[in-house]
C-alpha cells in the first residue's frame, strides 16, 4: 500500500458544481504507478460521500499527469454551496489521501 501524496501532488479547480482535479507524479515511477492504480473506480470511491459522480479520467502522458472531472462534488457550486470550501480547493489533499494497493 501507498499513499498517493508519497509519490503524486495535485491540483483541484472548479466549475459550477464540479471538481477538476489533476495528479501529478514526481517521476516517471510514480506516473507508471498512478497510471495502473488510479482508476476512475478508485476516485469515485474515495469521494462517494460527497458525489454521486459521473468521475472522467483523462490521461495526460507529457505531463506524467492523470485529470479527474468529477461532477456534482461542490454542494451545487460555488454560489448554491453552504460549504466551508465551496470551490473545492481542498479536494486535493483528499485525492492525495488515496490509497494504492500496489501488486
């Protein structure tokens, strides 16, 4: 098992109701690990208290980079949200608290 933060940093924005969040690898192992293990199954899991979903992955290989659009996740959006972080910016660090359960 591995904490993505160990080998991964991140970035989260917003738009309306939904959350954009990117993974970073520090190198090309860690992309290789996040490539394999951070599926968009992982992802919905680790944020199901908060969405319902759908969870996009999109691959950004030049980056040693994976995207997450994950809708519905910021309470209605920044302007409907009674959230203390309604744009979301704090996703990251829940993203960065995934487990991998590396083989």
């Amino acid at each position: 098992m591995i904490r993505l933060h160990e080998i991964a940093h991140s970035r989260a924005g917003d738009k309306g109701n939904t959350s954009n969040i990117s993974v970073i690898a520090y190198d090309t192992e860690g992309w290789e690990i996040i490539q394999q293990y951070l599926s968009v199954d992982v992802v919905t899991e680790a944020f199901a208290h908060i969405t319902k979903g759908p969870v996009f992955r999109y691959e950004l290989p030049k980056l040693q980079a994976l995207n997450f659009v994950i809708e519905g996740a910021l309470g209605g959006g920044v302007t409907r949200s009674l959230a203390q972080d309604p744009h979301g910016k704090a996703l990251s660090s829940l993203m960065l608290s995934i487990q991998l359960d590396i083989q």
